[in-house]
C-alpha cells in the first residue's frame, strides 16, 4: 500500500491519502516546511519505504535528513525543517493497528473481585450493627420473664449501650472510607482499563465483552487476545 503525506492547503491538517482515499489528522495547522505532497510510505507485509516528494521536502529518521530510507514503526519521523513528529497512528485509517488486550483481563478481574469485597464488607458491617438491637431485644425479653426481678437485664442493656457505642464509631468512621475506597477503586480501573493503543477508558464493560469486539471502537485497533 502507497501513502501519501502532505499539509492539506485549505485545513493546514495533516492529510494521508491511499487508495482513492484522503483522511485528515491531528488538529492544528501545520507549518508551511511540510508540503502538500511532502513524502510517501511505501507499506507491504515486511518493510515500510519512506520517499521524500519533493526537492524542497524535508523529513528526518531519528534526527537525520533522509531522501529514502527503510524505516519501521521503532524510528521516529520528523516531517519538515520545523521537525514536526510523525504520529504512527495517523496510519490507522488505512492499517489498524494490531493490541494485544490480554493484560485488561487482570485488570478486569481485580477491580470485580474488589467491588465484591467492598460489597461483602458493607453487608458484613450491617449485620454486626442490627445484633445491638438483638441484644437489647433479649434484655427486655428477659426482664419481662423475670418479672424485673432478674438483675441480669441491666447487664443485657449495658452490653447493648458499650455495642452501639462501638458501632456508632465504626459506622461514623466507615461513612467516609468505604466510599472512599469504592471511588479509588474506581479511579484506578478509569486509569487501567484503557486501550493499549489509544488510551480510551473502554467502560465498564467485562473482559468477555471485549473479546467479543473485534477492535477498539475510538481508534479502531484489532484486539488480540
Ligand atoms: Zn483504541
């Protein structure tokens, strides 16, 4: 496949033109030392060919000036004497890029696992809270088979006040943290779950989910997996 490169004159844009095609990228004009018809790739199964266009058109393989060269995805390209680096993802349009997503599945299963924990952890919680009124449940309970005369009810309500105590504290102190937890939670998996490509968020959605896409829906990479 042939790609040309250039400065489109009306955009100022980054334009790549293949088979018939024409696709901008990037934003913002592009200084004048790229050319409309700067340079062109050359890219087949094995080798990607840079041909510079033009007398005037400069382009720079990791720092140097080159008329044609061999290059491969490792180098870096600077179009023009103003040095604008060439972005490998303009080439998407034309060849998706290939990611590997299998590193998302871990990712996948540690942020379930922890919002199952945090889920366990609250439910756990709320048990232990309704047991005070158990307590105090038993104490009137007893106080009215004893007829009062039974001194072991104020023990009953005193353990009853020391629980509610203590879970009052438990609950006051935990009112801030779990949510605080579910959102660190949250921010790390907005952090990590992203296309290996691109770097989009791809949304609560499980691993399974994402095999069964065939590529990335922002920059349209293949996924592997
Ligand atoms: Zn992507």
């Amino acid at each position: 496949m042939e790609i040309l490169i250039g400065r489109d004159e009306k955009s100022g844009k980054m334009k790549l033109t293949a088979e018939g095609r024409s696709v901008l990228f990037g934003t913002g004009r592009l200084p004048n030392s790229v050319l409309p018809e700067h340079l062109k790739l050359t890219i087949d199964d094995s080798s990607i060919r840079l041909k510079n266009l033009n007398i005037n058109a400069y382009t720079y393989v990791n720092g140097l000036a080159v008329e044609n060269k061999t290059i491969s995805k490792d180098d870096k390209i600077e179009i023009g004497t103003d040095h604008v680096s060439f972005d490998w993802r303009a080439l998407d349009e034309f060849i998706p890029a290939e990611v590997d997503i299998h590193p998302l599945q871990a990712i996948w299963n540690t942020f379930e696992n922890e919002n199952i924990a945090l889920q366990i952890a609250e439910r756990k919680f709320n048990t232990l809270r309704s047991t005070t009124g158990i307590i105090t449940m038993a104490a009137i309970a007893l106080s009215i088979a004893t007829g009062g005369k039974s001194h072991w009810y104020f023990v009953l309500y005193g353990i009853a006040i020391v629980v509610s105590v203590v879970f009052f504290i438990k609950a006051y102190r935990d009112s801030s943290k779990m949510p605080q937890k579910r959102q660190e939670l949250n921010r790390a998996f907005q952090r990590d779950y992203v296309c290996p490509h691109c770097g989009h968020f791809l949304g609560n959605q499980s691993y399974e989910i994402l095999t069964q896409n065939s590529h990335c829906p922002y920059c349209k990479a293949k996924f592997i997996h």
